[in-house]
C-alpha cells in the first residue's frame, strides 16, 4: 500500500465564521447552524480558485450567497467560500479542516 500525505490548513469553527463574516458582510453567519455540524467533528473541504471563476461551476452560487442581503437558509458550500477568499488573496488555495468543539 502506498500512501499519500498532503498538507492541510486547519480551522476552528468560529475562525471559519469570523472570516465569512468579516470578509462577505455576513454577520448572521454561523457554520455549526448552517450546515447542521455537530459537537466534536471535523470537517474537510478544497478551496480551489479555479472553481469560483466566471463561467466556472460554482460562480453563480458564491455571487448568490455575496449578493444575498443575509445567509441563504442553504448556503453554498463553506470551501467554495474559501476558494473565493482564495481567490481575492485572503487565504491560500489548498486543503482545509474545520474543527468543532466547543
């Protein structure tokens, strides 16, 4: 057997909030509620900016969720949120974990 190992950037869930918050203007965001995340989990995800161009897949979801006034009740995926940070240069592309526990 072999086995790969690829590096990944690791998040707590209230880092993960801060940064939609902060960078999307979305106050009320709030991932353990959006996506219905529990106690004591991990969460992996691939922000990679090639998904969030124009014409790309995942464009028309993230300009939904910046152009809504507040959080869809069903938000696009958090990595795809992170690839258009990734995207504006706020957080590197790559692998991420978000880590819950409170």
């Amino acid at each position: 057997m072999q086995l790969k190992s690829d590096p990944y950037y690791t998040l707590s869930y209230s880092e993960l909030d801060a940064l939609i918050q902060q960078h999307f203007n979305k106050p009320d965001f709030n991932c353990v509620a959006d996506y219905e995340w529990s106690n004591d989990s991990q969460h992996t995800g691939t922000a990679t900016i090639k998904d969030v161009l124009v014409g790309s897949i995942d464009y028309d979801e993230v300009q939904e969720f910046i152009n809504a006034p507040k959080v869809p009740q069903f938000p696009c995926h958090w990595s795809i949120l992170l690839a258009e940070l990734a995207r504006r240069g706020e957080v590197p592309e790559g692998n991420y974990i978000v880590e819950v526990c409170w």
